[in-house]
C-alpha cells in the first residue's frame, strides 16, 4: 500500500510574516495642533487642516526605531502605521509622547491605551495555486473575478485572505500576532488541497511506440490494421510488433 507524499513544511507547519500593523493609543489630553506644529515641525511634522485633521510624522529607520507613519489627532488619539511588530510600534509612540511633553510643554502627555487594531501579514506557501478549483471546490464562499482583481478573496470571521496564483496569501484583519498565525494555520492545508498539479507527460517509449503504429495504420490495409490491433492489444513491444508486420 503505497503511503501518501508528506506535505511540504511550508504548508504542515505555515508561518505568516507580519508586513504592517495598525495600531492606537492616546495621550491622555485633548491637542492644540496650531501650536503644536511649530514646535513638531523640528522632528517632521506636517500639518494641512484643509486636507486632513492631524498632524503626521514619518520616520525613517533608525537605530531601534522602525520605519514607520504616525497620525496625532486633537483628540490626543494617535494611530501608527508601518511597523511590523508591537515593540517597534511602542517605541515611535512613545517617542513621539516624549516629544509632546518635552517640545510642546504639554507635561501630563503621556502613552495610554495602547491597541494593535490590524495586522496584515504574508502567507508564502511556495506552491501554485489553481484559483478556479481553489472558488469552486475548496472554498466555496470565496469571490474570484479576475478581471478585475488576481485573486481569490475569502472571509472568515473578521479575517480575510487575499489568495494568488503563486501561492501566496495576504492576511489582514487579525488584531494580535498569534491570531494571525492561527489564520494562516488554518487556511494553509485548504489552499494546498488546490494546488496545481504538474501534468505528467509520457515516457519517450511510449511516444515513439505511438509514432510507429500511427504510420503503420496509415500504411496498412483494412485486413492489416485489423491484424495490428490484435498484436497490439497483446502487450507487445513495439519492436516485436514491426517484426510481425514484416513477417506477415
């Protein structure tokens, strides 16, 4: 009893590699943005009220700190964007507090109420994907239009995956790391059982036993292809069966 091939590592034991976090937090005390720019401007502030209500800071890498984008709004919530774990993200929120107390004067600033509220990450299962089988036998809840779009989308619960031939998946939705982890764990064996499976092509015997009896037929008579058909269906060889056609 032949056993059944072993599943490759990528898809028994899926690690997804988180690629963005979304994350708030407050400072505890409403803002005067007016006045707080002239003194953010130093460190990369910007501000267009016209365009979009908060200030926004963009920092490069550097040392420890992340690269990373970080929104601060009158209400003294902030949002920060880019990092690709919750350390990194700690570390500009909190520099960018420092900063409010130490430049702005605002003394009682302080981080609170810190949330990871998406994480987007990437699954990489290394193995092609038949999107058409993958929406309509394995996944039948998903949406697939690829004119419009390359991928399958699926949701399940809160979490949504964007699915692509390559065999990559985009996850987002999950609000902590692990459930990340778990989605990806999840999702992993059903995108596998919609592989694409390489077509097995025929041995050079075959093919060239197939060449000979075609130019045979096609030599032959009624009364010896018939004569053919018998010597074939008797498992010869196909040099056997020439032999016979020259003898006959």
């Amino acid at each position: 009893m032949s056993r059944a091939p072993a599943l490759p590592e990528t898809v028994r034991d899926p690690v997804a590699t988180p690629e963005n976090l979304v994350c708030t937090a407050n400072v505890g005390t409403s803002l005067n943005l007016e006045q707080m720019i002239t003194h953010l401007r130093d460190i990369g502030g910007e501000l267009n009220k016209g365009k979009f209500a908060a200030i926004i800071l963009r920092f490069a890498k550097e040392a420890l700190y992340p690269r990373a984008t970080l929104l601060v709004f009158s209400s003294g919530k902030m949002v920060c964007t880019g990092c690709k774990c919750v350390e990194g993200a700690i570390l500009v929120m909190t520099k960018v507090v420092t900063a409010v107390r130490e430049l702005c004067g605002i003394r009682c600033a302080e981080l609170r109420g810190f949330r990871v509220q998406n994480v987007v990450g990437c699954l990489r299962l290394n193995v092609p994907i038949d999107l058409d089988e993958l929406r309509s036998n394995v996944l039948p809840a998903s949406s697939y239009e690829p004119s419009s779009f390359p991928g399958v989308i699926y949701k399940k619960d809160k979490i949504a995956f964007l699915i692509f031939m390559p065999g990559s998946a985009v996850i987002t939705g999950a609000t902590s790391l692990e459930a990340m982890q778990e989605a990806a764990k999840a999702i992993a064996p059903q995108l596998y059982r919609a592989r694409l499976v390489p077509r097995v092509t025929e041995a050079p015997a075959a093919l060239a036993r197939k060449r000979t009896f075609s130019m045979l037929e096609r030599a032959l008579g009624e009364s010896e292809r018939a004569l053919l058909e018998k010597m074939t269906t008797t498992g010869k060889s196909t040099a056997t069966v020439e032999e016979d056609i020259i003898i006959f």
